[in-house]
C-alpha cells in the first residue's frame, strides 16, 4: 500500500479534513502542533516562522555594532538586553518552527547558503549611534503591529512566541522613543544625527510592512487560514497613524513631501513608496546584503570548531554515565 | 559611616574593581551577535549586562564618597588613568580565550566577593552579597565552559591549553594591593586579597588539571594596576567616541 503523504489533495479525506479543519480556525480554536493541517498550511508557517527567527538573528548585527560605542552606562545595558532579547527571540522562533518538522540546522544552512530571506531592513548599515534609537523606535514599532497580529494566529506555537516577543518589543520601542525624543532637544549635532536618521530609515520601515495588497500573493490564503489576521496595508496604516503624529511633534521632519492627513478617514496617508529599492534588496542587491550574510557564515565557520568540542564533550559524558 | 581617613582608599579600590568590569564587559561586547551557537549569543550577552552592572554599582558606591559622576569616569577618563588588571584588557581572542579568562575572572570575583560579604561597610557588604548571587551563575557557566573545551577535542584541548598559557600569569595581578588597601584590610572594609591568592591558585589548577589543562610556570606578572597593554587605548577609544563626539551634549 502507498503511504500517503499527510495534508496534500491526494489524501481521499481531504476535502473532509479541510472542512473540519477550516472550521476549527473559523471557531478561533488553535491548530496545535499533532493535529492535522493542509501541507501548504504547513509550509507557508515554515516559510514564515523561520524567515523571522532568521529576521531575529541577523537583526542582532546592526544595532550589535553598537553596543561597544553605546555612550554611557545606561544605554549600554538597554542595547545588551536589546539585543539579547533579539538572540532569545531567534531562539524560541526556531523552536516554533521545529515543531512543524524542520530542524535548525535544515533552517540554518538555508540561510547561510543565501536562498532564505529575512527582514529587508536589517540589509541597511547602521551609520550613527542614533541609528540605533531609530531602529527601536520605528522599526520595532512596525515589527510590533505585525507581531501583534500574528500574536493572533491560528497556529499555537507561533502565536504563543508572539505574545511573548511583544512584551519584550514593547520595551524596546520605547527606549528608542526615548532616545529619539532626548536627541531632538538634544545638542546641535544630535539633532542633526537623529534628523539624518530618521531620513534614511524612513522608506524602509514603511516597506517592512510588505508590498501593497494588490502586489502581495500570499496574503489571501495565509487570511483565509488565519495565518495573518491583517493585510500589509493595514499593518502599515497603524504604523502611521501612530507614529507620524510622534515624530512631528517632537520637531523632526518626515522625508515625504507626500506626507498628508486624510479628515475623512482620519489616516495619515503617504506618497509613493520606492518598490524598485525593495524588489532590488530582497533580490540581495541591497547596501549590507553580503555583509550580514558574511557576518553570519563567519561566525558560523569560527564556531564549528566549539560545536565539534561541545558534541565530543557530550559523547564523553554519555559513555562515562553508561559504564 | 567610613572613616575619613579610609575615604581615599575606598575610592581607588572601588575604582579598581569597577574598572575590570567595564573593560571585560567591553570585551564580552564584542562577541554579541558573534557566538558560536545562538544560546551563547544570549548568555555572553547576559554576562556583559552583569559585569557592567557590577561597575555600576561600585562606582554609585564611589559617588556616595565623593560625588562623581560614574558615566564621567566610564567616557571621559584616558587611558593611563583606568586601573583594570591586564587579564581583561587582553583581546577577546577565540571562544576558548574567551572562556578561560572569564572562568579565571570569575573565579576570583567569587572569591573575594564571598569575603566581601562580610565587609564592616555595610553599602559594601550588601552589594557584595547582591552580585555574589549572579557571579555564582558565571563561574558555573564558564568553569563547565573550560571542562568541555579541556575535554572536548584535540583542537578545542589545543586552543583553550593556549589561552591558558597566555591568560595565567596574568591572574596574579588581581590580587595586588593597592596603596591604600592595607588599612581598609585592616579596619574589615575590604578583604585581604593578598591572602586569597593561594587558595585561588590551588582552585583554578584543580578546575584546570581535572579539565585536562595544565597552568604554566612563570610568565610576565604587571607590577601594578598603573601597567598596562598597547590594547588599552583602542579598547576606551571605540568606548568613548560617541560619547566624546559631541562635547555639546548634556545627556545621551
């Protein structure tokens, strides 16, 4: 008898089992790792769960740059913890995503031979040290609204893990508001420093949201299983009405002549977003592209020979407690 | 209350310690994002939090004494005149550099801390109880750290045997006294670190030959925390530069 492969449309119950299973979505009950899911459920959590524990470890890179420059005691500690949270966050996201049958390693190899993707932003340098308040502020702000809604999905594991970065996310948005605010009545140069980077973080955070709806392919299906509860665009509108007011307020000027108050809706509308830069940094041709990717091989390759210690040392262990 | 007579010395012992842990929490630094596997990205970045806590808390112990800012003394002071022992200034190396100095260092802060606790300066004695609780988590991490490189593989053996050829002589710098230390010691503020050094010997070279490493014989031991490595000035240069970028700003 052929085995048949679990959760594709050769299955003679599948129309059956995705009834049942559409309905328990529908009842907003959570789908839990042994239970029965479409394959393609199944693989469009893996793509994403490990593009964001990738997003994770490789965001450890540009803000870790600084940890060293940090300027005083406090924001030296509020960056370690930061960035330690980033590593936690990879951590428990890669556990999310073995739950579904892949392993770290399968993950990891992935990314360090190039094909997997991970956040966008995370290929721009970071230039100065209010970079790093910036990223708090606004990029975390946006990775909050969309793990926010994925805190919601129908999947256990990962929408657990989301609860849980968010907590910690909170935190981190607002030592980068805070930061921000302090520069932006802060010296000359900090001014400057802080106005520069607002500009060039800009455009990039609004595209971490995603490509518009009309451009996005997965985004029916992953709604229909409530994979996302949310469209990019609405994510993106939340991010805007939030912040924009925020940053006008504290005197910094948005890089988008565009930029503008709809009365009707009450949302803050944007111009065009630069899709070409997008579609070209996903594609790798972004300013730190190779850089994090080298970064990331490198620690790997230095690392193997601990890994190596650390698996003899454990077979060492195991054959002594057997004897 | 402390003496006035004592105040000085206090001062420069507190600065002392402070200055280890800013410098090696600087060195932990450097590995953040850059771990061999993903826990130890969040464990040395943990240790860092901790060692550069620690410096926090004695330099607002200093503050109490005499008023000074502890981000002033981070950023501001030169080179000559940061009194960290050599042990961790000292490039970050490879992971088992790493490991053997921070289990060495650890080792000792377990040490002296254990004796601080009963310090007759009660700020000093509860902060040494305070760090004591998480110093015992790092030398639990790092002396298996050394066991599992010692007893790992040729290489791991090879490299962490190394470090430990480099890093050891280096130990017995730690337990200098400094200038005023002798009547702190004697009136029961500071432990007597000088007579710490041999049961700290006689601890390490256990942990070490039980992990199939072998401490060296003699080597170059600084003759007081005025000496220094050419390390030192690039080390504080990329620690202070944003902070002394902009001698304008009133806050960061």
């Amino acid at each position: 008898m052929v085995k048949l492969r679990i959760g594709y449309p050769e299955d003679p119950d599948y129309q059956e089992r995705l009834a049942e299973f559409e309905a328990r979505i529908a009842r907003g009950e959570k789908i839990e790792p042994g239970d029965w899911m479409p394959a393609e459920y199944r693989a469009q959590l893996i793509r994403m769960i490990s593009q964001h524990a990738h997003s994770e470890w490789v965001g450890m890179l540009p803000e870790g740059a600084w940890i060293t420059r940090a300027p005083s005691i406090r924001r030296k500690l509020i960056l370690l913890a930061k960035v330690q949270d980033e590593a936690g966050h990879g951590q428990y996201l890669y556990h999310a995503a073995e739950t579904l049958g892949i392993t770290r390693e399968e993950m990891v190899e992935v990314l360090l031979s190039g094909k997997a993707k991970y956040s966008n932003i995370f290929n721009y340098p970071t230039l100065t040290w209010a970079d790093v308040g910036i990223i708090g502020w606004l990029v975390d702000g946006m990775a909050i609204k969309n793990q926010t809604m994925l805190a919601q999905c129908s999947y256990g594991p990962y929408s657990r893990a989301m609860v849980r970065i968010c907590a910690e996310e909170t935190f981190h948005h607002k030592q980068g508001k805070e930061a921000v605010l302090l520069y932006a009545r802060g010296s000359k140069k900090q001014r400057q420093m802080v106005q520069d980077a607002l500009n060039r973080w800009w455009w990039p955070t609004l595209m971490m949201a995603g490509p518009h709806d009309t451009d996005s392919p997965h985004t029916p299906l992953l709604l229909r299983w409530g994979i996302k509860t949310k469209t990019n665009d609405q994510i993106r509108q939340e991010f805007l009405n939030e912040h924009v007011p925020e940053l006008l307020e504290a005197g910094l000027e948005i890089p988008d002549p565009d930029l503008r108050y709809d009365e009707r809706t009450g949302n803050w509308l944007h111009g065009p977003i630069p899709w070409d830069e997008f579609w070209r940094v996903i594609r790798g041709e972004g300013p730190m592209n190779r850089h994090r990717l080298e970064a990331r091989r490198r620690a790997h390759e230095e690392g193997r020979w601990v890994r190596e210690a650390l698996e003899a040392y454990a077979r060492k262990q195991f054959a002594q407690a057997a004897d | 209350m402390l003496e006035a007579y004592l105040k000085d010395a206090l001062v420069a012992r507190l600065t002392a310690w402070a200055d280890d842990e800013v410098v090696l929490a600087q060195r932990l630094s450097e590995w953040v994002g850059h771990a061999p596997i993903l826990e130890e990205d969040i464990a040395i970045a943990n240790l860092a939090q901790d060692e550069l806590g620690h410096a926090k808390v004695w330099l607002e112990l200093r503050q109490e004494l005499d008023g000074s800012d502890p981000d002033r003394l981070v950023y501001f002071r030169d080179p000559l005149e940061f009194q960290n022992a050599v042990l961790v200034e000292l490039p970050k190396g490879d992971w088992a550099f790493t490991m053997v100095r921070q289990y060495l260092f650890d080792a000792y802060e377990n040490l002296w801390l254990k004796e601080a606790t009963r310090s007759v300066y009660a700020p000093l004695a509860e902060a040494a109880s305070r760090i004591l609780k998480e110093e015992r988590f790092h030398l639990k991490h790092s002396s298996l750290w050394v066991e599992r490189l010692g007893q790992g593989t040729e290489e791991s053996h090879r490299r962490a045997q190394e470090a430990l050829e480099t890093l050891f002589p280096y130990v017995r710098q730690l337990f200098q006294p400094l200038p005023g230390d002798e009547a702190l010691v004697e009136a029961g503020v500071v432990p007597d670190l000088k007579a710490l050094e041999a049961p700290y010997l006689e601890e390490v070279t256990a942990h070490m030959v039980r992990s199939g490493l072998r401490p060296p014989e003699g080597g170059y031991v600084p003759k007081s925390r005025q000496e220094h490595t050419e390390y030192l000035w690039s080390l504080l240069a990329e620690m202070q530069s944003v902070a002394r970028w902009d001698p304008e700003a009133k806050a960061w």
